[in-house]
C-alpha cells in the first residue's frame, strides 16, 4: 500500500491471537538501530530491550520462552523492513554520525523540527523524506562526497580539495575499506 492512500493507522502485529500495538515512530527505530550497536548489552539483553522499545504492551502477549520473543521482535521489524529502502547497497548514511545533518536537513527542506516529532512521525515516513533531501542539504552533499567517483582527468588542486572532503565525509566502514586498499597494494608492491 503507498504512502498516499493508506490511512494512518498505528502498526500492528498479531501473535497467538493477540493483537498489539508496534510502536514505528522513527526515533523508536533510531533508539532500536543505536541499541544493536551497544557492546554494554549482549544479544539477550537487546532483545528483551527492542521488545519493550517496541510494543509498549508486550505484556498482553504473555511471551514466555526466548524463541517467542525473538518472533515478535522479527515480526515487528519486518513491518518496517517492508518500508525501506534497500539494504543490499552499502551504507552511506550513518544515523548516530549523520545525525546533526540529518537534523538540519529536515530544517532546511522541509522545515520540519525532528526533535517536535519524536513520537509522532512515523520510520515510514521519515525514510521518504529523508530518501527525497535535495542536494544542496548538508546531508546530501555529504553524501554526495561518500559516492563521489573522482575522474582520472581531474588533477592538481582540484583533484586534493575533493580527496580531502572524501576523507573528512568518510563513514567508519568506507575509511576502513579506503585503508585496507592501501595495505593491499603496498603488499602487491612489495612482492613485484
């Protein structure tokens, strides 16, 4: 169903004939992602924790074993990965370090305040509005940068200033891969 013809309704789930509440409010989901990244928790603990972030009323399910748990939780997030953009393409947004150009973003295009909608807008549509910032946002033009395929005809100053805002716009996972390319060819010299 799109965007524009279904009603707004909360999100449900059913489990064992019980019917629940999932709460889909986009800082939920952000709170959700930021939990699995915890090393404090272990994987126990995260789960029990998203359930309770989750379904306010889990209580009503009377979950008793983990493997019941584990399918509510899979359930509830399965709505949200129905409204997702793709997740096989590599990331090039990270929420926890995106999160002030997210948030000015917002301002800028939309004129939405995030921290006003906490609870209210739903992850569906944040991820349609967020996946429609124009380019001249802070997030897209760092994003811009992230995917930027620099031409092999660009050189001199030009070619420095846009390595340097590649650099300074890298996510984690892209420095990584960046450096490990590095090492893999100092080696692949080393042995010629």
């Amino acid at each position: 169903m799109s965007i524009l013809t279904k009603r707004h309704e909360p999100d449900t789930l059913t489990f064992n004939g019980v019917t629940v509440r999932v709460n889909t409010s986009f800082d939920t989901i952000l709170r959700v992602l930021e939990l699995q990244q915890d090393k404090l928790f272990d994987d126990a603990e995260k789960l029990y924790i998203t359930l309770e972030m989750l379904i306010d009323d889990h209580q009503k399910l009377n979950l008793k074993k983990w493997e019941e748990i584990s399918a509510v939780v899979n359930q509830a997030l399965a709505l949200l990965s129905r409204k997702t953009a793709d997740a096989d393409s590599a990331p090039v947004i990270d929420f926890n370090i995106d999160a002030e150009r997210i948030y000015a973003s917002f301002l800028q295009d939309y004129d939405i305040d995030l921290s006003e909608q906490q609870g209210r807008m739903t992850w569906q549509k944040f991820i349609a509005l967020l996946n429609t910032l124009s380019d001249d946002t802070p997030l897209m033009k760092a994003v811009g940068y992230r995917v930027m395929e620099i031409p092999p005809e660009t050189k001199g100053k030009e070619r420095e200033r846009l390595m340097k805002l590649k650099r300074h716009y890298e996510l984690p996972t892209q420095r990584k891969e960046r450096e490990q390319a590095i090492l893999a060819y100092m080696e692949r010299l080393k042995k010629e």
